[in-house]
C-alpha cells in the first residue's frame, strides 16, 4: 500500500525539482547529456546515446542522505495527442522497504504548465516481473512541447537500469492501438464478459482473502499486467491461465471444511440482502476448482486487516473508509488504469454499498456494458463522461458528484456561462433570475420560459443533463439540475451565446456576443453559486401567532433551549422546518416532541464481512423535565436531502399530533463515503456508505418520504421567492383543515 509520508516527500520533491534545476551550479552536477544531479548522490554512472537524446543506455545512482533526484528535461515538437512511453530494464534497485523505493517520474508540459504528471514507485513497477522490464505509459490529448523525466530517491537507497528509453507515438489515438485494442470487443467472442469476470474475481480475492494484505501483494500492478495480458493474447486457454494464477496467488492451502461462515449464521436475510455470489456459481469459464477455491474465501472468512478497506466496525464511524493509490492525477489516465478505476468503483459498491440492491441486477452486468467505453475513452472528455455514467448507474442521491461539470463533459462546444438563472417546473425551463443590464440588451425577463440555449432544445438538454446524475427519481435530477444552474452552464458553439424564449406568447432571440467585454459588463456572481431555498424564518424561532412557534433546525442552538421551551409552553402548534440541514443540537432537543419510547429508525452498518450489513435500532428517548402536548407540523420537500430526512424519520415514529405538510423528500439518506478514483476530473465520488430505514424495514432511499399533505411547486415559489410550503402550512392551521 503507498506511504502516504513516502507520497507527500516524493510530491514535493518534484515540485521542487525545478528550483533545483535553476541552482545548478551550488547544488548539482551536469552531464553533457542535460541530465542533472543532487550532490546527495555519491556515486552516479551515467551512459547516453550520443546519437539519440531520448535514449540512456546505462544508468546507476546511489543515494547516501537526503533525497537525491537525477533528471533531464528534452524539448520536443509541439504535439496535439498521443503517448508517452517510457521503457527500461531494471537491473537492480535497493531501498529500506519497498515504501521508501526509488520512483521514476514524469513531468508532459506545454510551457511552464503541467499536462499530465506520474510518479510511481519501481518496485511497484516491477510487481511480480521476472524480466526486470517496466513501462510507464502517460496518454495526453492537448498540446506540449517538453518532458521533465528522472528517477527520486530516499537516503540509503539505489537503482541501477539500462536501455532507458523514452517514445512519443499516437498510442490510444492511433488506428493501429484502435485495432488491436478496442476493435476487440467487436472481434473477439465474449472478450468484455472475460474481462468483466476478471475484474469480479480480483475485487473478491481483494477483499476476502488475507494473503493480498499479509503479503503486501501488489494487487492492483497484478490486475494492470493481467489486463495486458488478455489484450495481447485473447485465447480462451490465456484467459484461463490468468484467472487460474490470479487465484492461486492470493489464496493460501486451504484446510477449511466449514459449509457456511460463522459470521453469517446468526444474520438475518435483510442483513444478508447484498450477498450475491451468482457469478461465480452460473460461471461458465471457472472450473470446479477455482470456484470452489473462491467460495472457499467466504464460507471460511474471518476477519483480517485488509490494506484496503476500515469497516465502521474497526473505526466507530458510520461509514467504510477506503485507502487507494491515486497512481496519477493527470485529465486522462492510461486505458489499464482507467479499468483499475471502473473495477475499483464496482467492488466497492459490491461489497460495501448498503443500496446495492436498488440496482442489484443491472449492477451484476454493468461491467461488460462499461468496459469497451472506459477502454475507448482516449480523451480527458470521454473519460469524464464514462465516470460519469458509471457515478450515476448506483442511482444513489449522495453520488451527485462535480455536478457543474455536466454539460461540459456531456455537450460538445466550449466553456460558457449566461447571466441568468433558470429554474425547472414540469419539464420546462423559467428564468428565475436574470442580471439587469443582460435583460434590458436581450428583453428576456423574469418568468419567461426558454426554449433552447446555443443551438440545444432544452427538452434535449435536460434529458442529456438528467443521464449524468445519480437520482432515481426524475424530480431529484431537476433539483440539481436547478440548484447547480446547469442550463445556464451550455457550451457555445462558435463565438456567440444564442438564447430562444417566449415571452408574453411571442418567440424572443438573445443573441450576445462572448468576448473578454461580454464577462465585464454582466454580473455572473448571482449564477455562478448553488442556489439555496429562499429562507422561512429570519431566525431559529419566530413566534408567528400567539399559538404558532416556527423553528429553523439548521440555526438552531443549546442556547436557544430555555426561550424554546417557554415559547412552547404557551404555543399550541410548532412547525419544524426540515427543509434545512438540522444541528445535532436540536436532533438532541427533539426528544421533547416524543410521550414515549420508541422505535425510530433502523441502521444497516457495513460490516467486516464483505456485502453484509447489521441493524442497530435507534429509540427515542422522551426528555425527563420538559414534553410538548400541543400540535406538531413538520415541513419537507426535495430540500429535505440526508440528516434533514433521518429528522423526519425521527418525528415520524410519532403517532399522535403530528402532520407533515410539503414534497417528498430527497430519498438520499445515510453517512457518506468517499470513492478515490484515478485521474483529474475534479470530480470527488462519494455514496451513501450507511443504510437508513424505518424499523419495519421500508426504505426511504431513492423514494423518499411522502407528506401527509401535499404542496405543488409553483412560479411564485422561484419568482417572488413565495414559501408556499410555509405559507399554506400556516393558512391550514388557522383554518383547522388538517385531520
């Protein structure tokens, strides 16, 4: 597993690299060559191609203290896409563990600026190699013109290679890397499905079997050769092989007999819902052997300290925490690693996700559907948009990841931004918000509904929008679609902005001209931002009536306790506005609204065991000194998104005095966890990492929790910023219209 002190050092020693470079004559040693040295080195051997600067043909350096850093930087002509490939023979490399190993490293730049950057460990390059030989594959498609390249080295460490050489070639854009590649899956009878099961068998051997972490198994090095592999030989027999050593590699002689495993005996089948081991019982590829060595894993699992994962049940947190190499940070990752991410986020999600049986068929098969286009994807877009569809393929309400990005990644055009803010309603787009100036040059106003941005109907435009986020519900996708400001986010075509609307029934055309003036003259602050729900109260209580209290969750504080309790004492209805995100303080304070105990809500906490979960009932616990007898209305919408909803489960184990009054809400419940993925996409992959349900098993995710009375949506809501939820909630009570 990597060092993370190892990485930080290695970071930033390459960031530093550059200074050293400049100071050469104090701090380093120059060979004809260009190649440059830290005088940390004691002893350096260096033998270059004198017909090809690109080639080294023997290379030693010896680091006695400090960090020693050998490097070159070559110009090259300028380069629209293609690979950098570098390639040695590793004759020896020494170090104190395999933590402080030397690492090669990899600067792609178009001037002083960083396309793509790789750093990674030799001995993490070597994996299981025999042949000494490594590779580093770097993918890029945007212009550069120099490589920054050499070898970090920890004190007392060494490494010594020959016939180092470096390549610039069209890689993954060239037809003969289309043909050899991802031609296969048109050519090659179930060469997807093998893969598939080729990720499905590492990810289970990663987080079943102890010989992976007891041996610090470079498990992911295994999987990336493995995948060459099978893309260099496609025969059954190969595929075979691989699997075959895979398994063999990670599993110790086993001398278990047992036929089920003690952890889940006592399990109750919703504990055991996420368990699945069909694929490997229906495999039509693995022998009887292999899957009984794999079954083996789960009918004999005891828990072990994976390298990879810390359950809730080892840190005390809600939610599994994951550790992972980055490899890279680089727009575009190589298709081998792009695979390690794709493989990567679906065991997770297999053995770690509570929701997983929300989408638990079409999950089993997503593999073979994902993996032509995560090998295709041979530009920074493609490769965002296939993340993309994989984030949002768990349906899940927390997954909503980078949103803004959308309608990049999935339009073609450039970058834009329109001094507007627009706001769905039933399917149609209306202008929220509009900069002043912008409506005075164009006649757009507040209320019109627009009918296409930039050449893009919007029925187009939404629904590309709504296939890159992980909702189940459509509803759920419009709100972030809304809050995000995404249509308003449409890439231009040429040089011009072109907006259609209707306004007072009559077709209306904005045509603006983008230039450096065009983000000058409008005010784009109001648009760039997430949109937050216009407030209902100005503070944590408001007194609205003589026997009506409102309270805000979100601002409300200890401190608020002792107003609180004397406000309620005399107010015969409170309404609770569970729209916002609440503080743990009134979650605590709550108990005042419980007459007795009571079950409230069910936790399925992920477990040690891969894919099995465990309940833990929270109960209610009524306050000893203070209990509210009147009249309880709670407000919810699609606002009322993760704590907001786990409040509402709360409150709605009261049975008596209690009405809810809104929209369904999000159907996003749980603590999150995080995902780290491969590549820079300045996206962050989080999902809901505990289960929530009511204490008779129903769900609320994906669903959401209905209203007792319902609340259409309307203009005035986004125009005059009108709580209606509030406003009728209110109205129904001075009426007494509730049952």
């Amino acid at each position: 597993m990597p060092n993370k002190v190892y990485i930080k050092l290695i970071f930033s020693a390459l960031f530093l690299f550059l200074a050293i470079t400049v100071s050469a004559q104090n701090n380093s040693k120059n060979s004809k060559s260009g190649w440059t040295y830290t005088k940390n080195s004691s002893v350096v051997e260096l033998k270059t191609n004198e017909k090809d600067s690109l080639k080294v043909d023997f290379l030693s350096i010896k680091a006695d203290t400090g960090l020693t850093i050998l490097q070159n930087q070559f110009g090259i002509p300028e380069t629209d896409s293609g690979m950098i490939k570098i390639e040695a023979f590793i004759d020896n490399v020494i170090s104190q563990n395999d933590s402080t190993s030397p690492a090669m490293f990899v600067h792609v730049k178009m001037g002083a600026k960083i396309v793509a950057l790789k750093d990674p460990r030799i001995v993490d390059l070597l994996g299981r190699s025999s042949s000494g030989k490594v590779t580093i594959s770097i993918p890029f498609d945007r212009k550069i013109n120099n490589l920054y390249l050499g070898f970090v080295l920890n004190p007392n460490s060494l490494v010594s290679c020959r016939n180092y050489r470096i390549k610039i070639t069209q890689g993954e854009f060239s037809k003969e890397w289309e043909s050899t590649h991802s031609s296969k899956f048109q050519t090659v009878t179930d060469f997807a499905a093998n893969l598939q099961l080729l990720g499905k068998v590492w990810g289970y051997l990663k987080y079943f079997s102890p010989k992976i972490s007891d041996e610090d198994i470079a498990w992911d090095r295994i999987l990336i050769n493995n995948i060459d592999t099978l893309f260099k030989n496609t025969d059954r027999e190969n595929f075979l092989h691989v699997i075959t050593k895979l398994v063999d590699t990670a599993t110790y002689e086993n001398s278990c007999t047992l036929t089920s495993s003690p952890g889940l005996d006592s399990a109750t089948a919703f504990e055991k819902m996420n368990i699945d081991y069909t694929w490997i019982f229906d495999s039509s590829v693995l022998d009887e052997r292999l899957k009984d060595q794999l079954l083996s894993l789960s009918r004999c699992y005891q828990h072990f300290e994976n390298d990879y994962v810390k359950t809730p049940v080892e840190t005390g947190k809600p939610s599994p925490e994951f550790a992972e190499d980055g490899y890279d940070k680089n727009s575009l990752s190589e298709y081998r690693y792009r695979l390690l991410s794709l493989f990567r986020y679906w065991n997770i999600i297999e053995y770690y996700g509570p929701y997983k049986y929300l989408v638990k068929e079409r999950w089993s098969h997503i593999l073979e559907e994902l993996i032509p286009e995560f090998t295709a994807a041979n530009t920074s877009s493609k490769y965002t948009r296939a993340l993309l569809k994989l984030n949002a393929s768990i349906k899940d309400g927390h997954a909503t990841t980078s949103s803004s990005l959308l309608p990049h990644f999935s339009l073609s055009g450039n970058g834009s931004l329109l001094p507007f803010r627009l706001t769905l309603l039933d399917g149609k787009a209306y202008v929220a918000k509009i900069d002043t100036l912008y409506a005075k040059h164009t006649g757009m106003k507040q209320g019109d509904e627009v009918v296409s941005i930039n050449g893009y109907g919007v029925q187009y435009l939404i629904e590309t929008l709504r296939s890159g986020i992980s909702h189940v519900r459509r509803e759920m996708k419009d709100r972030v679609i809304t809050q995000h400001n995404l249509l308003a986010r449409t890439p231009i075509q040429k040089d011009s902005s072109i907006v259609k609307f209707v306004s007072n029934g009559a077709i209306g055309r904005a045509s603006v001209y983008q230039d450096q003036n065009y983000f000058k003259q409008y005010d784009f602050k109001p648009f760039w931002t997430f949109q937050k729900r216009t407030t209902g109260g100005n503070g944590a209580y408001q007194l609205i009536s003589d026997s009506i209290l409102y309270v805000n969750v979100e601002k409300w504080k200890n401190t608020d306790v002792p107003t609180t309790k004397n406000l309620l004492a005399v107010a015969s209805n409170v309404i609770i506005d569970c729209r916002y995100y609440p503080s743990w303080d009134f979650i605590e304070f709550a108990s005042v609204f419980f007459q007795d105990t009571t079950d409230m809500i069910k936790f399925m906490v992920v477990q040690n065991y891969p894919g099995l979960l465990k309940e833990q009932v929270a109960r209610s616990i009524p306050s000893s000194d203070f209990r509210y007898k009147g009249n309880i209305y709670v407000l919810m919408s699609e606002e009322s998104l993760s704590r907001p909803e786990m409040l509402i489960m709360f409150l709605k184990s009261i049975k008596k005095n209690i009405y809810f009054v809104g929209r369904t809400s999000a159907g996003a419940d749980g603590d999150i966890a995080s995902i780290p993925m491969i590549g820079r996409n300045n996206m962050e992959f989080i999902y809901s990492g505990l289960g929530v349900f009511f204490p008779d098993n129903t769900a609320t995710q994906g669903v959401g929790i209905e209203p007792d009375t319902y609340i259409t949506e309307t203009k005035a809501e986004f125009i005059d910023g009108e709580d209606v939820i509030l406003k009728n909630t209110i109205d129904l009570i001075q009426k007494k219209r509730f049952p």
